[in-house]
C-alpha cells in the first residue's frame, strides 16, 4: 500500500471507531479505519453480542426448568455446548460481516493491519510485523479499546483459568464454577453459567455486589442471586490459585478473616479492563496516559494537536454505546457542527444482562445527597404490575431519585426482567431535562412494565395507585 492521504483516519474498529469513521464520511470527509482483527471491536467480537446470545439460552434454559408454572411438561430437555457455543459465535459473525458492509456502503476505506502513530499526521499500518505503508491526515482519532485486567498472582491458562473471552466458548459446562469480581461482566457469567446448570461461587473484594449501581439495587441482587442458589462472599480476597489440568483449588480469605478452600473445574478472573495504550505511537508526543488510559479534554482531543482519543481507551464508563456516542461527537466536533455539547458521563444508561436484569442512568440515592441534594425518593415493586404477574416475572423493582427543590430526575434505578429495555424511557427524560411533573402527566400504556416507571415517579411524591 503506498502512502494514502485522508482527512481522518481512524486506528481500531470497535463501537467507537467504526461509528465515528462512518459519522466522519458522511461529512464528507475521505476516511479510512484501521483495524488489525475483528470489525466491531471486542464488544461485537467477544463482548456484549455473543454474551447476550449466552444469556438467551441461559433464559431458556430457566424457562424450560419451570415449565410446569406455565401448565406444561417436558421430559428429557438437554443441551448440546457445541450447538450454544456455535449460536453465539454465529450471531456475533453476522454482525461482524454487517459492520463491514456499512463501512464500505458510507465508503470507508478499511486498512487490515495494526496502525499507530508514526509523526505529525501519520499513522504507520503493519501486518504480521512487516510494513503496509503509511497514511496520512489531518485528524487521527484513537480507538483502540481494552482488554481484560489479570492479577498477578492467578495466571490464566485458558483452560482452567479463563478471561471472558474462554468463558465465552466452553468446550463442555463446568460442574463447578468460580468468578472473581463481581461487576457487570462478572455477574453475566455467573448468571449465565448457574443457570446453565453449573454449581457458581462468587468472590468479590468490594462489600458489595455490582459496585458501581445503586446499593439497595446491589442489596436486591445480591438476595435475589442468593435465593436462586449462588455463593456469593463479598470483603473477600483471594489468596492462591492451584491449578492442575481439569480442576484448580483457591484460597479466599472472607470478610470474617476466616480462609476457605474452594474447589472447582474452572475459574473466570472478570476484574476490570485496562485501556491499549501500548505499540500504538504514544511515546514521544503530548498525548498523556494516566495509568492505562490515554486523557482528553471534553471535545475527545488528546495532548497531541492533531489527535483524538474515544471509547475504552478513555476511562469509564467502559461501555459500547458510550463509544460510539464519543465517536459521533468528534467526527462533528472535527467538522465544526454547530451546537455540539460534551458528552456527560452521569447520562450514559448502564445495562447487565443477569437474570434478574440490572439498568441504571444517573445518580444513585447516596451519589445524589453526597452531592448536595435535598432528595425524594420513589419505588415500585414488580409484584404490584399487571403484566409482570402474567409473566411470571414478579421479581424486581423500579427506584427513582428526585431533586426535591427542582424536581429534576437525578437517576434512575431498576432490577427485574427487560428493565434494559426500559432504562431509556428515563434517559430520554433526562436529556429533555423533564421535571416529575411531566413524568407524571405522561400517559404510560396498560398492560406494560413500563407503568412502573410511572408508578415509582409517583410514590416519589406519595401519589403512587398501585401499591
């Protein structure tokens, strides 16, 4: 590949790079995307995708364990691994080849390779350590995204001891189960797994399960998960790994100090992400890292005139939409669009895909009067919805926090089933800065989950109906 010159190249091809590279072509400007293994990043390859295809088959595999709830009977029901591995991997494929399509329909060019910095406006590509030529622009936005952390002390083997990405494929369903962290990745697998059939310990060194999430959400879970049949020690450590080919022996240090032994067939380590900062040309500019991730301002540009940073690479929220959100704004920030407003962070809407489903968006309860606010509080049980009950999905509840002087929606809260699909209901309201009182002359249809949503907006001012 000779040297091609471009307005805008994008180095990685995740949530955030693909978008802002098709955002930046419809722009007008010429844009290539640099990505070295997968269109669609970790997140379509290895992450949100094929987990969500994982959980659908843990759900049915719930749903046939209670059939006779429903007035029916099945004998003899079982599972092929092969077949929920194949499912998975074949669902993330289609959208694998369907992002690859929109590149190239919004005339992106795409340059298979691993691409950094190599001086001002220049981004060296290289495959297989050997050279494919160089690009230049005017703009080079970052979005080479994460990998998972490991911890010193646990190596992973890929066969006993798996990262998220081994999780994702078993060769057969471990008997016995151990996940190491607690927040959203976490608590998927462990979900995911245990309702699959494998015996699940969770070990998390925080006091609570799902840290980043509302503590009475947390609280819920943690009871919710517990009932079902999961072991979960939070305040604990863990101590040695012992590994041998088809089992491994793990110390775990509780929160009363006593140490346990636990045996199982397989470890999944899911303790947070750290950004790729690394081999991609940092060294020697004004682009600044702070420990494994790269700093921008609020427009996404990093120390480095000329260069621009999103998604993963960032810092949290560690998450797809987040992303691609970040890689929208710059490709219009880039282009000088009018009107722009940096992105906050308290808005992003935070989904996890257990069962029961986790959402938030906005300031927890505690978060909120740390912050100053004089709060009012609203809550609604899922056993008080009619079309929960005909679900057989009673199990949840809807929490709001309100700014008692303004009546702004501080945040939002929910655990139950499809509360993902509803959390955006809240975020729309938040970025329309809607008070209570629109929230509640708004009419919600009947027989919905959604009229929680109404309901817990009411019970924040003592006018709830249902309960």
């Amino acid at each position: 590949m000779a040297e091609k010159n471009y307005d805008l190249v994008v180095v990685g091809g995740g949530p955030g790079g693909y978008v802002c590279a098709i955002r930046a072509s419809q722009l007008g400007m010429k844009t290539a995307l640099v990505e070295r293994e997968h269109l669609g990043g970790i997140c379509l390859n290895w992450g949100c995708i094929p987990t969500k295809a994982l959980l659908r088959v843990s759900e049915i595999s719930h749903i046939l364990s209670e059939l006779d709830k429903f007035g029916f009977s099945a004998k003899e029901v079982h599972f092929d691994v092969a077949k929920v591995v194949k499912y998975s991997r074949d669902t993330a494929n289609q959208l694998s080849n369907g992002v690859k399509h929109l590149l190239k329909k919004n005339k992106v060019d795409v340059i298979d390779g691993h691409g950094k910095l190599a001086g001002q406006g220049k981004v060296a590509v290289e495959k297989d350590g050997k050279s494919v030529g160089d690009l230049t622009a005017k703009h080079i936005v970052l979005a080479t995204g994460a990998r998972a952390r490991t911890l010193p002390n646990i190596e992973v083997d890929g066969e006993v001891v798996w990262t998220y990405r081994e999780a994702m494929v078993p060769k057969k369903m471990p008997k016995k189960l151990l996940v190491i962290g607690s927040g959203a990745i976490g608590m998927e697998f462990a979900s995911f797994y245990h309702d699959m059939g494998t015996e699940v310990t969770v070990v998390e060194v925080m006091d609570r399960i799902l840290p980043a999430e509302d503590e009475e959400i947390s609280q819920f879970a943690l009871k919710s998960f517990q009932k079902k049949g999961m072991t979960i020690h939070t305040g604990a450590k863990v101590g040695e790994v012992n590994t041998d080919k088809t089992s491994a022996t793990v110390t775990v240090e509780t929160a009363k100090g006593k140490t346990e032994e636990i045996k199982v067939d397989n470890v999944v380590l899911a303790v947070g992400i750290v950004g790729n900062v690394e081999n991609i040309g940092l060294e020697g500019t004004k682009a600044k890292v702070e420990k494994t991730h790269v700093v921008v301002d609020e427009w996404l540009r990093t120390g480095e005139s000329g260069v621009y940073a999103i998604g993963d690479l960032v810092g949290p929220p560690w998450l797809a939409h987040k992303a691609s959100h970040e890689g929208v704004l710059c490709a219009e920030q880039i282009a000088g669009l009018p009107d722009l407003h940096p992105l906050d962070t308290n808005r992003v809407p935070g989904c996890t895909y257990t069962r029961p489903q986790v959402a938030s968006v906005g300031l927890t309860e505690r978060e909120a009067k740390e912050k100053g606010h004089t709060v009012k509080v609203g809550r609604f049980p899922f056993q008080g919805n009619g079309k929960a009950l005909a679900m057989g999905a009673a199990e949840g509840m809807v929490k709001t926090v309100f700014d008692e002087k303004t009546g702004e929606l501080l945040g939002a809260h929910m655990i139950g089933a499809e509360v993902t699909e509803l959390i955006q209901g809240y975020a729309v309201a938040q970025t329309l800065e809607t008070t209570e009182k629109e929230l509640m002359h708004t009419i919600f249809p009947h027989p919905t989950l959604s009229e929680m949503m109404h309901e817990s907006v009411l019970d924040a001012y003592g006018r709830a109906i249902h309960f």
